[in-house]
C-alpha cells in the first residue's frame, strides 16, 4: 500500500502544479471560476439554472458539467440559457484539471465572466483535487441532515462558502440549523453559510450577492 | 497514468480475493451479510435503528459503521440496541477488506444472523470494492431526485435490491417515480425497487419481508 499512496501523492502533486497554471491562465483572464461540490441531488444544477435566469442580464457565464454518465446536467443548464460543456468520467469520482482542460476546448472564453464547474455529486474524492478554481462552492442540502460537517471535514475544509440548500424541507425534517452552524464554525469558524430554497426562492438573493462581489474582487 | 490505473487493478484484484476469503467464512457461519451503500444522508443509519427496533425479538444482529470521521452513527445504532464497530477512513471514500476485517475482532460473530455493513456515504467509489458481502443494499433517497440510476450506473448495477428512502417528500418535490424506475430497469432488468419512508413507516414492511427472505435463504 505504500507504494499506492505515494504513488497517489504524485498524481496529487502533479495536478496541484497543473491547476497553479490554470489558476494564473484564469487570472490573466480576470475570469472568476467556481468549483461547486456536493453530494448528489443536493441541488448544483438546479442552482445553476436560477442563477442564469436571474443573472443573465449582468453577466457572462458558463458551465462545465462533470457526472460519470449522461449529457442531462449540461442540457438542463442549455435550457436555461448558459453555454455548457459536459464531461463523463465513466467511473471516475471527481474531476481533474486534464479534463477540465479538455472542456475548456468547447467553450468561448473571451468575454466570459463566471465559469461554473459542477463536479461529480461526492462529498469526498473532488475535495482532494484543485481545478484552479478561485473558490470552492460547497452545497449541502437540509434534506441530507445536519451530521454532515462532522462526518465529511475534508469538503467543508476545502470549501470557501457553504450553501445550505432545500431550507423549504426544513418543516418536515428534524433537521437543526443551530447545530450545522456549530459544526461548520468548528472545523473553520470563518466559513459562512448561506441558507437558501431554489424552490421558494428564499436566500437566493444572498447567493446573488456573495457572486456579484466575487466577479468584482476578480475585476479589480 | 497507465500505471497507476495498473496499480489501481492490482488493489481492486487483492481486495476481490480477500472478499472471496472473507465470503467463504461468514458462509460457513450462516451469516447474512448486507453492504449498504448510498450518498450521505439518504437514511442507511436511521434505516437501522428502525430494522433494530422492529427485529431485536427476532434475529442476533450487528452493525459495522463506515465514516470519514466521527463515531455518531455507531452511537445511534448502539443506542437502537445492536453491538457496532465504527471505522473511521480518514480521507477514505469507501470500505475495504482490511478495514472490514480490523471491525469483525470488534464483534462477537457468534450466532449472529445478519452483519450490517454501513458504507461510507458516497455513490461512486464503494461500488468498486467488493467486502465479502452477500447482497449490496443500495439506498437512495426521493430528495436526491430521480435522476441518479442513469448519472450513477455503477452502483445500481452492483446492488441486489434499491430501497428509495424518503418517500414522505414525494407531494412536496417534484420527483417522478416512474421516471426512477424506468431509469433502474433501463441498467438492470430484475432489480427490485422498494419505496419506504422511515418517518411514516409506508414500506417498511416490504423491507423486513426481504431481510427475512434472505435470512432463510442464507440459513437453508
């Protein structure tokens, strides 16, 4: 095993050094790139599609979609009106730079000023891997419980704001928010954490104003 | 990378054979084993503590618990009333033999009639790693949508029944059963799909009936 882990140490590394040159690529750019993880189902996609929607008018965005098998995410994001570019990975459980590289080929970045990459719906293996995103987007949904901070810390480490997502469950739940704040702040105590319902539209607005700062500490 | 995907045979191939072994000797002990996989917070523990209540008069059981950190599941099933072992992986996205082997000197097998063994919560990287299990229980909740059998192939091919959890969110999503079991026998004919929700107790029964089934069928 041994001989594994080091040998997993170097595919890190070497992707760790390929994602420094995207990130600075991305930079030259003044390109704002997230990386949304998740469980799956916790509500990535369907994010996207509000976002788009309600952001359309003020900026350029696109998407690169990562799922082991089917086009759906990529075609639910078209839909709704954003350029999108899937990438499968058969079996594989995160995304890597070389595919998203490879991703980047199909899209038109001039111009561009948010490009989304939802990555695999897994709460563990695409927190190892550095996509030179500027931020990690991490989703969470209420439907999920509020045990996960503590049972996933690698992904909540990694992540540079929390999106607790379907509060609209929060009725028929047990689901307590004090104790998923108390969890988040003592793995990172600086991590805020948006609760929001793409269904009732509730906190939304707070997601739209987290991005607008973003792309405008990109711009400047 | 051709390498490492090399390397990455060679542990799937000695993990199988280990599963062989280890299959071989619950076989010998009449013991049922279970591998339940599914994302985080689809219900594997709260399933547990529901089948600990309603079968304790009824069968000798265990609990095997697999996490990235935390004993809180382990708490939860001990507190149902069934002996449990918790494996923390650390950063591991999934159980193997090793780990499954270290627990077993935890418990007494003795008389034991179904050995559970809660995966990691993850979609992608358990269904990779066989542990000796007679059946692979696969979870997968009404929240996370009805998309997941096309997005996530390789788990449901590997399960042996899929039990959709939460079925009490169905009035208040937009999840299609139809479209969920269509996507299930599109992968894989016979499998059965059993809806439950643990809240209001719909279903559960169907469930016990299977456990039952596969009790005797392991007994005979």
């Amino acid at each position: 095993m041994a001989k594994r882990l080091d040998l997993q140490k170097n595919v890190l590394s070497s992707n760790d050094q390929a994602a420094a040159q995207l990130r600075r690529e991305f930079a030259t750019r003044r390109l704002l790139v997230l990386n949304l993880m998740s469980s799956p189902g916790s509500g990535k996609t369907t994010l996207l599609e509000h976002t788009a929607r309600v952001l359309a008018g003020e900026f350029k965005m696109a998407v690169i979609e990562g799922d082991l098998q089917t086009d759906r995410d990529a075609d639910r994001v078209r839909r709704a009106g954003l350029p999108a570019v899937q990438i499968n990975t058969g079996g594989g459980c995160h995304l890597d730079v070389p595919m998203v590289r490879r991703a980047l080929d199909g899209l038109a970045l001039d111009g561009l000023d948010i490009l989304f990459i939802e990555n695999v719906g897994n709460l563990v293996c695409p927190a190892a891997f550095d996509l030179g995103e500027d931020a990690v987007v991490l989703l969470a949904s209420v439907a999920e419980g509020d045990d996960k901070p503590g049972k996933y810390p690698t992904a909540f480490h990694r992540a540079d704001v929390v999106l607790l997502t379907k509060t609209d469950f929060l009725p028929v739940t047990e689901f307590q928010v004090n104790l998923f704040l108390a969890d988040v702040a003592k793995l990172k105590a600086e991590l805020p954490v948006l609760p929001l319902s793409c269904r009732t539209g509730d906190g939304l607005d707070a997601w739209f104003a987290w991005l607008r700062r973003a792309v405008a500490a990109k711009k400047n």
